[in-house]
C-alpha cells in the first residue's frame, strides 16, 4: 500500500487521489498512520459486501457479530486468547 505524509496531500493531491482511485493510500501525520484513503467505489465494497473483513459504522455491527466480539473482547480482559505469546 502506498504510503503519503499530510504534507504530500497538500502539495500533491492529484498525484496521491489518482493513487487512492486505484487503491488505498496511507496518509501518515510524524511518521505515524492516521488516515486511510480510498475510492468511494472502494469503500462501498467494504461496506456492503459478506466480507469478513467487512467495515461497519457506529451502530452498524449485526448483533451476532457484536456477540462474537463481546465473548472475545471479554477473553482478553481475563488474559486469555493470547495463544500466539509464548
């Protein structure tokens, strides 16, 4: 994935939105990634496809998947589930 800094964006956005038009961009804010930058075409895949890797809105979460989480959410807080830590 190709990766811009916040500056970049303010002096090349049509070099970094021709990019995102093709895949998503990173945008890094000191050398950190903070945004993600994607075709709409893009996104509304994400959204609206039966992906696993799917993207939800606030609010937005199936309950059986808010259920899923929960039981997993609630493994970790008691420290287990990290069976890939040695």
């Amino acid at each position: 994935m190709r990766s811009f800094t916040t500056s970049d964006l303010n002096k090349q956005v049509g070099e970094i939105t021709d990019a995102a038009r093709k895949a998503p961009v990173i945008i890094t804010h000191h050398r950190k990634p903070k945004f993600v930058l994607m075709s709409v075409e893009h996104y509304d895949r994400l959204r609206t496809a039966d992906d696993p890797r799917r993207a939800y809105g606030v609010g937005e979460t199936p309950d059986d998947i808010s259920a899923r989480f929960a039981v997993e959410l609630d493994k970790l807080a008691r420290g287990e589930g990290y069976d890939d830590e040695d």
